[in-house]
C-alpha cells in the first residue's frame, strides 16, 4: 500500500496549473517510488507538459529531501495504460540535493548538491516501464482506475472535487485574464 495517496498540485504552463494524483511507495532504502497520474478531469496543463514542474512539486512536497524515482502514468484511455519512468538531466543547473537520477544503463546517480532544486528538473527523458517491472519495484500491485473514474473526486473524494472546483477557478480566471489581455492588443 502506498505511504501516501493523494492529489498534488503543480506550476502549469502560463499559469494553468495542473493536479496530478501522486502515489508514493518507500523502498528498504528509505528512497521512494513516486507515481504522477493524469487525472481525466485535470483542469490545467498535463502532467507531460509540465513534468519539470511535477518533479519540483514531488521534491518539495512529498519526497523532501528523500531521493526519489518519478514514474509517469497516463491510465486506459482507448489504448492501454502506460507507466512512463522519468529522468532530468539537470542540464543548465544540477540536481539538488536528495535527488537522484537513473542512467539509461538502470543505475542510480547521486546528484550534486549544489545547484538550486529548480535547475535539477530540467532536460526530462521518458522511458516506459512495463506494470509487472513496476509492481515489482514498489512490492503490489498497481491500482488502476477506470478514465472516467480517475477524476480528482474519483480519487480523492470530496476533497478532492473541491480541491478540483477551486483550481479550475482559478484556470477559468487565468483564461479570462489571457483573453482581456488579447482583446486589449486587437482592438
């Protein structure tokens, strides 16, 4: 069973934030396997166009200062479900500390402490992992919703949908913002 299970909002592009459903499973080295979903309903940018932004939130709010893996996962949506492992090459930076990468060869980098946590979710590269090498990682089995069931009320429930109705407030107002903005330059 995961340590912690909940929704973890994010920097979007523009200002559109985005919520991820996070999973997060301590290993025997106190390190933990941390899984982002997209949730159907996630009113702001997806958690692919703003995987930098997920790793800052998940160093910040779930790992502190624990390494971590990230994986990314996009459930069943008339294709199957994928897990995606993502890593940063910290390139225009370096990595803080408590953060570690993972070769393409499968072993672990210890990441300079440094540099500014910012700059080490930067240069992301995917590479999908298939779901038995993934539960073997994390010692279960993986739960996997539905789509239309892997919402942020789906997950999380009535917090979740009030946390959901909050931020896509908030994304509704940055959309108007934006179109004041345009209607300004137009006319």
């Amino acid at each position: 069973m995961p340590m912690l299970d909940r929704l973890l909002r994010y920097a979007g592009l523009n200002g559109f934030d985005g919520l991820t459903h996070i999973r997060a499973y301590e290993q025997p080295d106190g390190s933990l396997i941390v899984i982002a979903g997209e949730l159907s309903d996630n009113p702001g940018t997806s958690v692919t166009n703003a995987i930098e932004a997920v790793g800052e939130a998940v160093a910040r709010e779930v790992a502190q200062g624990k390494t971590f893996r990230l994986i990314e996962h996009y459930p069943e949506r008339g294709k199957p479900g994928t897990f995606d492992e993502v890593t940063f090459t910290g390139e225009g930076g370096g990595p803080p500390a408590g953060v570690f990468g993972v070769e393409p060869d499968g072993t672990q980098r210890t990441i300079r402490q440094d540099r500014p946590a910012a700059a080490a979710f930067t240069g992301p590269h995917w590479k999908r992992i298939d779901r038995a090498a993934l539960e073997s990682l994390v010692g279960e089995p993986i739960e996997e919703w539905q789509p239309d069931a892997y919402t942020a009320s789906g997950v999380a429930g009535a917090s979740g949908a009030q946390q959901h109705t909050e931020q896509k407030a908030d994304v509704d107002r940055r959309h108007g913002d934006l179109n004041a903005i345009f209607r300004e330059f137009e006319g």
